[in-house]
C-alpha cells in the first residue's frame, strides 16, 4: 500500500507530464487533431484537473464521440453529474453517436446520484440506439435500476440481456442484497455458478454484507471456504467483508483471523473493519491497542477511524484513553468536525465520572451541530437525571427550528418520565401525533415508560395497542409497566404471548420477566427463567439478569442462593451485581456479609454514594458508631456527598417536589398533619392484618436521583 505522500507526488508527477505533451502538442501544431487531443484530454481528466481538460475540449475544432466519453465519464468519476448531464444532452443535441462507453458512464452518474427519471431516459436512448442486448450497457441498466431502489426493473433488463456476464450478476446481486432479501442473493450465486459466469470478489462481498446475524454464522464459513477455493481470499474487498461478516455473526476470534491473515494486504478499510468488530463487541482495549498499531505504522486514519477509535473507550475503565485520544484529536485539528464531536460526546456520556460536564463542554464547542449532536445531549441529560436541562434543551431545538425525529422525542418523554410530569407528557404525546411518529417503536416504548411512571396503566396499555407490536421494545416496555406496578403475573401472561406472537426475544425481555417475579415473589419461577435463557431461548445471561436473580431471592431471603448464584457467574461481578447484593444483605441483616461486599464496592466504585449510604444505615441499625463515623471520614476525604432523593406530584399542571424532611414548600404544615394522619391509620391497618409487613421493613433509603428543585415548565408545541 502506498503512503499518501507518494501518491501525492506521483499525482504531481503525471499531471506534469500531461502539461509538458499539452504543449509539445501545440508547439508542433498537432493540437488539433483530435486523436492527440483526446490523449491529452484524458490525462488530465486521471489527474482530475476537469478544468483544463474542459477548456482544451471547448477549444478542439472537431471533436469524436471519444473526446464527448471522456469529459462525461471525468465528471462522473469526479461525483459532478449535473455536470456530466449536461454534457450528455449537449451530445444528443449536437448529432454525435452514443455507444456503449457512453451509455456506462452516464448510467453510472445515475446510480451513485439515484436520479430515477433521468435512468429511464437514458434507458430509451439505449434502445433507440439498438444497445438493448449490449451487455456492457445491459449491466449498466440494471445496475441503475438496483442502486435507484428498483430491483425489480434491475430483474427485469436482466432477464432481457442476451448475454450476460460476472458484472450483470454481480449488480443484480447487489441489489437484492441492498434490500435484504438474502434467501433471493443465494439463488441467484447457484444460477450463477450454474450459468458459467465467473465469481469474483465482486460476487461475494454484498453476500457477506448479509451476514450480520449469529444464525448466519455457518454460511459466512460455507462462503469464506468457497473464497479459499476460488483463491479470492486475499483480495481486499473480501477479507474486508469478511471481517464484519464473521464480527457480526458473533465471532470475533474469526474476524481477527482473518486479518492476522491479510496482514500484508491490509488497506485502511481492513483496520477500520477490525476497530469496528472490536467496537461491535465492547472490546475497548484491543481496540484501542490496534489503533495505536496503525499509529506506529504511520498509517493515516481516517474520520471512521477516529469515531470508532473514540466510541471503543466508553465507560470509566477507558476514560483515561479516551481523554488521550481527544488530546490528540485537538492536536491534528479535528475536535471541530462534527462527526468527532458527536462521538467524542458519546464517549463521555457513558463515563460514570465528570462525563456529563465534558459532554457539555464538547457540544458547546462544536460549531456544527446536527441531529445527532442535540440527541445525544438530550438522551444523556434524561439519563444522567438532569431532566429540567434536558427539556430546556428540547425547547431551544424547536426555537431553532431543528429537525425532531424520534430520538429527540424519545429522550424528552424520558425526562417527562422522571419528572412525573404527566400533563407535560401528554403535550408531547400530541405532539409525536402531530408529527407522525406515534407508531415508532421507540417512541412508543418512551410512551409507554412515561405513563407508567406517572401512575397511568390505562393509558400505557392503549400507547402499546395502538402500535405496531412486531418487535421485542414495545413488549418488554409494557412488560416492565406492569411488573413494576405489582402486576406480575399480567407481564408473565405477556411474556408468554410474544412467544405465541413469535415475536424475536432478546435479552431485555428476560430482564422483564425476571423483574415480574421479583416483584411478586415466583423465586422457582424466576430461577427456571434464569437457567432457561440460554438452553431453551439461545440468549446468555448477562450481568442484569443475574442481578435480578439476586434482588428475587433477597425478597424471598434466600441470602445463601444469592451467594451461590454469584460464585457461579461465568464473569466477576460488577457494581449493579454487588450493590443489589449490598441491597439483599441490608434487608436479611447480614451485617457480617454487606461489609465485605462493601469493601469491593468502595474499592471498584470509590465516587458512588449508595454504597456509603447503605451500609451506614446498617450500621444505625446495629448502632456501630464508631464504623459510621470512620464511613464518614472516608466520605470527606473523597469528597462524596449524599444526593438527596427527590419525590414529585403533580397538581393541577403544577409539578411540586420534596426529599426527606424537607420544609421549604408554603403548605409544608398542611402536608405534614396529613402524613401524620395516614401513618396512623397505617399502623392501625397493621394491628388489625395478620400480614407480616412492617414499618420497620420499609426501603426508604433512595440512593439515585439528583437533586431537584421545584419546577414548572410549559411550551406550545
């Protein structure tokens, strides 16, 4: 592969030697013939110098059909096809011959703009011309027709070409493949092999496109062997291919085979595929290594580069690379490019440290902000808690006129969620109506998130009826409404009609399902689903199931099985796993128990609260001063604080928020006889059932949640 550098000089090189013929030519008064002419015109259209070549072409005193190609097919491959257009008309209107040259250039501009009318306009000049059954123009024809989203036209010209050769079948291919109907892509391979037509690596790549799905994972290898036979294996295109392919169906180990393998025929496109499968499978560190790789190599990254280089070090592990990489983006001058700027937001969202503030500080930054950008910012200040800002921002995208699509509607039906705004929520739910996006799939789940939180089954149910229902995000939504609200059983009884449904399962709907039994108690229930997901559904446990497995035997008691179900783990556990466990301690009074769990915590998430939180309340409830005061000590010399969690209610369009012994609100007085009077009556209810809740059980202890000042926000939508 040739360094950028000594293309640059070969390009110098050539264009130099084109100059020098130019005017060899004109000195010895052979510019006007129109064979040196067209050499010359030609030269500087491969040193992409149009301007010249343009200038020469409208000064030659005759012209061929030769020199009217050329200039075409020089704006076509330089992306100006208005340009090429205009030329092509020129030609009609002059008198001159098309020819099958002609036809592949202009039919070529075509595709890659995907200007359907004038396709079919060129198609009745390739008839008119009698190049119906050329199968140069032929494979044009259907390659126009695939690329403009016509696949069935493409099938068309080519069940009308003569003869066809490996580019007809190639594009045909192409174009079921860029519609997904891959069952169809590997007919056409037999008819293929059975027509005699040569495959190359042209054949294969958009069939490995396909292959992105761990169903598929045999046919990337059925497909690959075939590669090997053929002796196409070290071609770039297919290695490439191949690489996302295997990355996609699953198999890393695979995907970095076959680039170990093409080590000395990699382009950038082979490192970008590798950064990418890294990426695909949350791989940051070998991520990051290789890019440091292709830095020793002195290879010149690119924007895809940078982006995906970027988004493998997500989370506090990588935080310290990430910060590096953005000093070196800042060094080459590229923190202004959009593009870096929205990964670079991205990546500090998922960090659990200052990412907020840094991701804010990007996004101030960055000049250009596109879609992109805004949703980023948006989804991240829903999810960071910081809803106020986050609906703040929405208003300031609708003041300037910005694109909302069903991200942006999303990450602000999130905020009404945690802001228990419910009359604000139902503004914004005429407003997905408004603008057509009520039956999106994330728009729904959003909807359907945002009435549960604010109390309103109902109006949950009629936003999950009223959508699609054909994937997994509005089930495990609706299903996630009702474990939450106690209703067990009805999330169970949904569960089981996606499988009737045959709708897809994922590892979310498991998290729902488990979350239903937690909530209502079915330990042997939950246990079976856990030991199941893998078996019988083909879907690993991950970290979240396991955490949920624990919270439902830490409901039930069952301390010892949560334990077990820890040591059994295929991986160590995380801070979601230790602080539930933390949580089933706390409850089952294990106090021995929640102190080791607790010294993992501080040691793997020293800035995290709840962890501080919890185990001082254990200590209150063992009265272990001493320990509470050495917790506190250590608190102040991390500098961690409390986050007070917040509650809201909403009355009569007036959302009002409290935390625990608060006193600022004017009707403080009115609102504490009345508690008064329901912990009365509740203490009552308790002498006269024979239940064994208590006041004492409660879990009062809210370790999320930033603080939250009383707010009122309104906007027309």
């Amino acid at each position: 592969m040739r360094a950028p550098q000594q293309l640059v000089e070969m390009s110098v090189l050539n264009l130099y030697k084109v100059a020098a013929t130019h005017c060899h030519a004109i000195k010895t008064a052979l510019i006007g013939d129109v064979y040196t002419a067209n050499n010359i015109i030609n030269g500087y259209k491969n040193c992409r110098e149009l301007y010249i070549a343009q200038k020469l072409f409208d000064e030659m005193p005759e012209r061929d059909t030769v020199s009217w190609n050329t200039m075409i097919a020089g704006y076509v491959n330089s992306w100006d096809f208005l340009s090429a257009w205009e030329l092509f008309k020129c030609m009609k209107i002059c008198g001159f011959a098309f020819d099958e040259y002609t036809f592949g250039s202009i039919l070529k501009g075509v595709a890659c703009n995907g200007d359907l009318l004038c396709g079919k306009q060129v198609h009745s000049d390739v008839i008119k011309w009698g190049y119906g059954g050329d199968v140069y123009s032929g494979s044009a024809l259907l390659d126009m027709y695939a690329k403009c989203g016509r696949v069935e036209d493409a099938n068309r010209a080519f069940e009308y070409m003569p003869i066809r050769n490996s580019v007809s079948w190639n594009a045909l291919i192409a174009g079921y493949a860029e519609i997904g109907n891959c069952e169809h892509c590997f007919w056409l391979l037999k008819q293929m092999e059975h027509d005699g037509a040569g495959l190359e690596d042209g054949t294969f790549a958009p069939l490995l496109a396909l292959l992105h799905d761990t169903q598929f994972y045999k046919r990337s290898m059925q497909l690959h062997s075939k590669v090997i036979k053929l002796g196409l294996e070290f071609h770039s295109i297919v290695f490439n291919a191949l690489i996302s392919s295997y990355s996609g169906c699953g198999s890393l180990a695979d995907a970095k085979r076959v680039f170990d393998i093409a080590i000395a025929y990699r382009d950038l496109v082979t490192w970008n595929a590798m950064l990418a499968a890294y990426l695909e499978h949350d791989q940051g560190k070998p991520a990051f290594k290789l890019f440091n790789e292709m830095e020793q190599l002195g290879l010149e990254p690119d924007l895809y580069t940078y982006t995906c280089t970027i988004g493998a070090c997500s989370g506090d592990a990588q935080h310290t690379q990430g910060k590096s990489l953005h000093a070196l983006v800042i060094k080459r001058g590229l923190e202004k490019l959009t593009a870096v700027s929205n990964s670079l937001i991205a990546m500090y969202l998922k960090s659990n440290s200052s990412g907020m503030e840094d991701a804010i500080k990007v996004f101030d930054y960055t000049e250009i902000k596109d879609s992109i950008s805004w949703n980023s910012i948006l989804t991240g200040l829903s999810q960071k808690g910081l809803s106020e800002i986050s609906l703040k921002t929405f208003h300031k995208m609708l003041l300037n006129g910005l694109e909302i699509d069903h991200y942006t509607l999303s990450a602000t039906l999130r905020s009404c969620s945690d802001l228990a705004t419910l009359q604000l929520g139902r503004q914004f739910h005429v407003f997905t109506i408004k603008l057509g996006y009520e039956t999106n799939e994330y728009v729904t789940s959003a909807l359907i998130f945002m009435y549960s939180k604010s109390g309103s089954l109902e109006d949950a149910w009629k936003s999950f009826m009223a959508s699609p229902r054909d994937t997994s995000i509005t089930w495990n939504s609706i299903m996630f409404a009702y474990a939450q609200h106690g209703q067990g059983k009805v999330a169970l009884d949904l569960f089981f009609q996606m499988i009737e449904k045959k709708v897809k399962l994922d590892h979310i709907s498991f998290v729902a399902v488990l979350t239903a039994c937690s909530h209502i108690g079915l330990v042997e229930e939950g246990k079976r689903f856990l030991g199941s997901m893998e078996s019988v559904y083909g879907i690993p446990p991950r970290m979240e199931h396991y955490a949920c497995a624990i919270d439902l035997l830490g409901r039930a008691g069952c301390i010892k099985e949560a334990k077990e179900i820890i040591k059994e783990m295929p991986f160590q556990p995380d801070g979601i796993v230790l602080k539930t466990l933390l949580g089933v301690c706390r409850k089952c009074g294990d106090i021995k128990m929640a102190t080791e769990v607790a010294s993992h915590l501080l040691e793997l998430e020293p800035g995290e609260h709840c962890t501080y939180v919890l185990l001082s309340d254990m200590y209150g409830h063992f009265e272990k001063w001493d320990e509470i005061a050495t917790l506190k000590k250590l608190m102040r010399q991390r500098g961690v604080k409390k986050i007070p969690g917040w509650s809201w209610i909403e009355v009569k369009n007036e959302v009002h928020s409290f935390n625990a012994e608060d006193h600022s609100h004017p009707h403080c007085q009115e609102i504490y006889h009345l508690l008064r009077e329901l912990m009365k009556e509740i203490k009552l209810a308790e002498k006269s059932s024979s239940s064994d809740f208590s006041l004492e059980d409660r879990d009062d202890v809210d370790c999320y949640g930033p603080a939250v000042t009383s707010f009122q926000f309104t906007v027309e939508l």
